[in-house]
C-alpha cells in the first residue's frame, strides 16, 4: 500500500489489509502499531488516486472502530479536526 507505484497493488492491499486489521493489530508490538498508525494517516494525505484514498479510509476506519472506543488514537482527531 505504501511503496507500489501500481494503484491496483495498492487498492487490493487496502482491501486485504482492511480485512486483517483487527485480528493482527494486538499482535503487532506498541512501537509498530505507531508507525502504522502514522503510515496510514501519511498514505492517506499523499494518495493521489480517490478510489485507493477511499480505501485507505476504510482501513483507517477498520482500525479507528479498534482504538476509538478505548481512547487509543488520539491523533486521528488532530488529524480530522
């Protein structure tokens, strides 16, 4: 999602990836959760192609239902706001 200059790479490890997020994120240890919280936010932002911005936002959103309800991504809402 991150490095590949084909969008399609992109979009479909979006879709993956949004898939898989909460049933790997609690196994990633702290320090690559906040780079991958970071990452995601970044991609976001930079992701020229609307379809795979969406995507990226689905997968933010997959992981925000993870960590909003225990107060644990608190940047998302300085990003948002």
């Amino acid at each position: 999602m991150a490095n590949s200059q084909d969008q399609n790479i992109r979009l479909m490890s979006c879709v993956y990836l949004r898939k898989i997020v909460a049933a790997l994120w609690f196994k990633l240890p702290e320090n690559a959760q906040g780079v991958t919280k970071t990452l995601l936010l970044q991609r976001y932002i930079d992701e020229p192609v609307t379809i795979v911005k969406k995507n990226i936002a689905n997968v933010i959103g997959a992981l925000a239902n993870l960590l909003i309800p225990n107060k644990q991504w608190d940047e998302l809402f300085v990003f948002i706001f």
